[in-house]
C-alpha cells in the first residue's frame, strides 16, 4: 500500500532524505527509530505534504498512486494522516467545530454526503468516552490550554474520528506518563486492522511495548540502515544506535 | 513561497470578482436633480411633507456644512469628495406615496430583495428562531416595514423616520440632533442637512420589544449618496436589538453614505445595536466602493442603562466610524464588538469612544481588526473618564490579524482619564495566521480556503457571540466569504 522508492527531500536547500527505502503492507505497523537529527521528522512531514519539505528525487506511492504533487488535505483525504509532535493550538475554534469540518470535508473529498450533526455529536461522545477525554475538551478551543498529554489524546481522537488507512505517528509517545501512553496505544491499537497500516516514529523502545510493531526501521543520515523485528528494538535499547549506523555507514 | 503569502494572493486574484450583492434593480427613479443647495434641501424637505421646525434645522445645518472643515485626523487616504457629482435624493417612481401595505410593493423591489435574501415577507427567517421585524431602505426612501401591527400591539414603534414625523413629532423633535449635534462633524453635519430615511424605534416604558428589529440598507441608483438617519428611544426599564445590514451594487465610481445614528437609553433600559456592514468594497485596484463615513452615537441618559455596539465590517473602499457610548447615568454600561476585515485596497479607520460621566460607569471595548491584500486597518478609540466619574472601569482589547505582507494594522488608542479611582486596561496583540495552523488543518483535510476562513473565525469569536443568533451563522459565512471570495 505504501511504497516509497529512492526518496531524497531537501528542507531550505539542505538534503535530509538521501535515498530511502520502505514498503508497508495493508494491516501491518513499522517502527522508524533513530538518533536525532536522522531525518525522522522529515519523513513524516514529506509523506503529508507540508511545504518546504522539497522531493528532490524518488517517490512516494499510496495505494497504487504517486502522492509527490498532492497538497497536504488531498493526501488526509486519501486517507493519511499524521499525529504531531508538538500539535497546533487554533484559537477561538472549538475541538467538536473543528472534528465536524475536518470529517465532512474529507467525506466531501471522496464525494460522500456529509455526516448528520446528531450522529456526528454521537459518535464524537463515544470516541472521547473510549480515550477517557472529558466532553469538556471538546468545547475549548483546538489545543489551547491543553497539557501535553491531553494533546496527544487530543490526536488520537482526530485520528478516531477519520479513521486514516495510514496513520503516522510522529514521536507521539514524547512527553507522556505511563497512563497517558497507554491510553495513547490503546486510541492506536483500537483501529488495527487488515486495511490499516501505521509508522511509529519513536525516539525510545518503550512506546513499542504497547504498539507491537511488525516491523522495526533504524533510520539515520537519512536512510534506512537496518530492519527487523520487533526484538530490533530491544537490542537497539541495549546497544544504543551507534552500533547499527556505525555498522551500515 | 509561505502558505500565507500564497493565501493572500489567492485571496486577492477572486476577491472583487464575488461580491454577490453587486447587481443593479433596473427600476424608474424619481431623482434629486444632481448636486447639493438650499434648494436641494428645501426640495427633500417639502418631498417629505415635512413640518417648518424641521426645514429650518436642515438648512441650519446645511449653512454650518458649508464653512466645516473636512475631518482630516483618520489615516486613510482618498482624493476630495465632489460633494457637486451626487443626487441627495433618489426614490423608485412606484412607491411615490411613500411605504404601503406589503401587497403594493413593486414586483423589481420585492425580486430584488429576494435575490439579496431578505424576501419583504413576514415570516419565520428561520425555523423556531423567533421573527424579526424588518425595515426596508432603498436609495433615500423606505419601501416596506413588516410585522408594524405586531409591534403596536405592544406599544412599539419601528417606522421610517419620515413617517415618524407624522405619527410622534413630539418625540422625534424632543430627540433629534440630541445625541450627535448637528455640526458634530462635517459627515454628520451633511447627513442633517439631507437625511431622507432610515429608522425611528420607540420602545415604550417597561416594555421588552418581542422581536429582533432589522433595517436594511440598499443603495441602488448612480451617483447617488444614502444619508440615513436613525434615532432609537428605549424608555425606563424597556429592551430592544436591533439590527442593520447594507448592500450596495458594484459600480464604478464612489458612492458615498453618510449616515448618523442616535440612541438614547433612559432608566434601566438596554439597547443592543449590530451591524453587518457589507457595502461594495471596490475592485481589487481599489476602482469604486462606498465611502462609508458614519456617525454612530449611544447616550446613556439614565442609571443602570446599557448600550452595547456589535459591528461585524467587511464591505466599503473607506470605512470612518467610531460608534460610541456616552455614560450619563450611574451605573450605566457601554460595549464595543467589532470586527473589521480589509482586503485588497479597503482602508478602514475605525473604533469607539467611551464617555464616562456617571459614577460606576463600566465600559468594555473587544476590537478584532484583519488585514488582507493591500489594505490598510486602524483601530482609534478613546476612553475618557471624567473628573465625577467615581468608580469608572474600562477595559479595552484590540487584536490584529495580518494576511499577507503588504496590508497594515495600526492601534491608536486615547485614554483621558481625570479621577485617579478609575481603572482603565489596555490589552494589545498583532499576531498572523502561522504556517503551523494551516499546515495543521489542511493535514486533517480541511483544504487552505477553508482553514483560513476557520482560524478566522477563532480569531473572531468573541465578538461573533455578541451577535443576535438569528445573524450570527450569516455573519460567520460573511468572514470566510470577505476574505477567500468562495461562497460559502
């Protein structure tokens, strides 16, 4: 479903991505660890489509189609979508107006009718009650006042309302306490399965205790050193990465 | 190039091109011949049957217009008016005999308010929201007021000023110029000299008026300038809101209005006064577009009154309006709600004065100012408090919001304050909308339009709350409409 070829991308005239390689199957969930400075948030931002994050080679096809010269909405429309690190306060637009335009504008995207206010209300209730979120969250405003862990969840059920076949993790776990990650995981868990497909970008092997990954992806100086297993990541906890980029470099 | 400039140029290429209220009523017009004299004057006078005082009063004020000099303070920035260029009154031949039942209205004036979605209709606006009343204004002559046999059941009077001089001269003379001296200002001081419609609203002792009164404002014909007049009397322990709108066609050259509005709340009464300003704005070169210099005023004449100005201002190439609260009585209150969007070459000077004379006077003044394109936005308000105003509070909050690198916000603020009891806050921001937030929307699928218009909105709220509810869902549309040319 997801296969990217021979990527190079470049932020403000400097290549970050030198030729990365990764296939990711429908149903399956990869891991991308790596130092910093690797490349791991480009990648993430390069999938969406931000601007500035140049494809200087290479491509990037989903799901049989070449995503390079889409913009960033047609892509969350196809299906893709990225959980940030650091997710962006809206001011003055409340978490629930928010949901509702971002869901019906994906369905107007794929020529869908837009969903009744009552269901929508319904099932925003639902989802929050399964992330152990207060309604009350759903009538700030986007992200404004939230602590770090509420807005992690706070992505997890934007990723629950639009129900991504590709959802990118982009160091999601930073910042959380141990009950705040499960909830996390469980939010990312809860929408395994043969159609889904995830990239968990992690700094740490810990997240991956609560997202079992079926693949793990040392990423360093911009490509893929090393893959394996999930037991990959244990062994990267005990060696540290120097070992793995040092190897492959 | 970063998503905002790029929004900005996007937002300039359509804006222009979509403003729908741009047509032109073909109807016949019974016209002022052009240009402005005591002849002028005597001719609108006598075409309203007006009494002698009245007559009197407008060429006073026409004489004092003469010698004024042109107010020069406001940063905007247009070539002098030839006051000589416009008709000062303009009528559709067919309601001659002034505002007739709703079954005479002629058919163009009816499709035409159709078509600016305000059929003449007394009807729900919208499903279980409750009526409201609306007044009619087209070029200098009201053409239709409904749900009047509704109101004067409850002792309310909403009619066209004219007709108010017949109905209530008592009232009218009593009021009249009382709020905005006649040679207040040059704008306000011609607006005397030629006014022809608009509203008069009196809502008797203890009564809360049962519905939303509405006036809305078309001017049609070429070269021809809307002065309205409206004067809002809220007698002890009444309630009213009341709401304008205005449209305009596209034309070339610059049409000018200049009205004055006055409202007086006595004993315990409220008054709630909203706009949406929506004129022709221009082309994107700034070619055409309402000159709107207006001149709005509040008294609060009697303790514990209130008066609350929410203006929601998109349209006109050159915005001068300062809608104000004189706070007379103790414990009076005066509110300003404003948002002001600019694109392409609108200039918009605008803001309120806040005048505490009474003891525990309390004001509150939330500004939300956008610029777009090249246009350039001033905030300019005043807070004074005067030596006897024990117990004064103010506070004001003015944010701007800057699309693009080419348009201007700027702040002038005045706090005069004379009692050193009085507590007086100033709050400030200027920020854009960042890359970050359009990234963040547009990665959950909300396309650039659209998250522009959103985080607008946001920006916005506050004041967007103020409005009645039967406006509010139209005013946010009108946002996003202002500033992406889309249809929403």
């Amino acid at each position: 479903m997801l296969e990217i070829k021979d990527l190079h991308a470049t932020v403000g005239g400097t290549e970050i991505l030198k030729g990365l390689h990764l296939v990711v199957e429908p149903g399956e969930v990869h891991a991308i660890m790596g130092p910093n400075g690797s490349g791991k948030s480009t990648l993430s931002y390069v999938l969406a489509g931000r601007e500035g994050y140049d494809v200087t080679g290479g491509r990037i096809i989903y799901n049989g189609e070449d995503l390079t010269n889409l913009e960033p909405e047609e892509r969350a429309a196809k299906g893709i979508f990225l959980a940030f690190q650091y997710p962006v306060e809206i001011p003055g637009v409340p978490n629930s107006t928010f949901l509702n335009e971002a869901l019906n504008a994906v369905r107007r995207y794929r020529g869908e009718e837009e969903m009744d206010k009552i269901e929508f209300i319904k099932m925003l209730r639902a989802k929050t009650k399964e992330l152990s979120m207060s309604d009350e969250m759903l009538k700030r405003a986007v992200n404004v006042g939230f602590s770090g862990g509420e807005k992690k969840r706070n992505e997890v059920l934007q990723m629950a309302i639009l129900e991504p076949t590709l959802a990118i993790l982009d160091e999601t776990d930073s910042g959380l306490d141990i009950d705040a990650l499960k909830i996390v995981a469980d939010g990312v868990n809860a929408l395994r399965s043969p159609e889904r497909s995830s990239l968990v970008i992690t700094h740490y092997q810990r997240l991956l205790d609560y997202i079992v990954p079926d693949k793990v992806h040392i990423l360093a100086k911009g490509r893929i050193q090393h893959t394996g297993g999930k037991e990959l990541a244990h062994e990267l906890e005990a060696k540290g990465y120097a070992d793995f980029v040092g190897e492959a470099a | 190039m970063p998503a905002t400039a790029e929004t900005a140029d996007q937002v300039q290429s359509i804006e222009g091109e979509k403003y729908k209220y741009g047509f032109i009523t073909e109807i016949e017009s019974d016209m002022a011949p052009k240009g402005l004299s005591e002849d002028i004057v005597r001719f609108i006078s006598a075409k309203k049957n007006e009494p002698e005082w009245l007559l009197d009063w407008r060429l006073k004020a026409y004489r004092r217009w003469l010698e004024m000099p042109e107010p020069k303070w406001a940063k905007v920035d247009f070539p002098p008016i030839d006051y000589q260029q416009y008709h000062y009154y303009s009528a559709p031949k067919s309601q001659e005999d002034g505002p007739q039942s709703l079954e005479d209205v002629d058919p163009e004036l009816l499709a035409t308010y159709e078509k600016l979605g305000i059929p003449i209709r007394e009807q729900e606006m919208l499903a279980g929201v409750q009526n409201v009343a609306v007044d009619y204004v087209f070029d200098s002559v009201s053409v239709a007021t409904t749900f009047k046999k509704k109101l004067e059941a409850a002792g309310v009077i909403f009619c066209p000023i004219s007709e108010a001089l017949e109905r209530c001269p008592d009232l009218v003379r009593k009021y009249l110029g009382t709020v905005v001296p006649m040679a207040d200002n040059k704008h306000s001081c011609l607006n005397s000299a030629v006014f022809t419609d608009g509203s008069f609203v009196y809502i008797p002792p203890g009564v809360k008026c049962p519905m939303e009164l509405s006036t809305y404002f078309r001017i049609n014909e070429q070269n021809t300038g809307q002065f309205e007049r409206t004067l809002i009397i809220a007698d002890k322990g009444s309630y009213v809101s009341y709401l304008e709108g205005c449209t305009a066609p596209m034309r070339d050259e610059n049409q000018l209005h200049a009205a004055v509005v006055e409202l007086i709340a006595l004993d315990d009464a409220e008054i709630k006064y909203s706009t949406v300003q929506n004129w022709y704005p221009g082309d994107a070169d700034g070619k055409g577009g309402i000159y709107n210099f207006v001149t709005k005023r509040g008294a609060c004449r009697g303790k514990n009154s209130k008066i609350s100005w929410t203006q929601v201002e998109t349209g006109s190439a050159i915005t001068w309006k300062y809608p104000s609260c004189i706070l007379q009585g103790d414990n009076s209150v005066g509110e300003f709600y404003s948002i002001a969007i600019t694109n392409n070459a609108q200039q918009a000077d605008t803001g309120t004065k806040m005048i505490h004379i009474g003891k525990n006077t309390t004001s509150r003044i939330i500004s939300k100012g956008i610029s777009a394109g090249k246009s350039d936005q001033t905030y300019r308000g005043l807070v004074k408090i005067s030596a006897k105003a024990e117990g004064a509070r103010n506070y004001t909050q003015c944010d701007s919001l800057l699309i693009g690198d080419k348009c201007g916000a700027h702040t002038v603020p005045y706090i005069e304050s004379r009692n050193k009891a009085a507590i007086v806050e100033h709050e400030a921001t200027t920020s854009t909308i960042s890359e970050d937030q359009l990234f963040y929307l547009r990665q959950r699928g909300i396309p650039q339009e659209a998250a522009v218009a959103l985080v607008v909105n946001g920006f916005c709220r506050e004041v967007l709350q103020q409005l009645p509810m039967e406006f509010a869902v139209e005013a946010q549309k009108l946002v996003g409409i202002s500033l992406e040319g889309s249809v929403g």
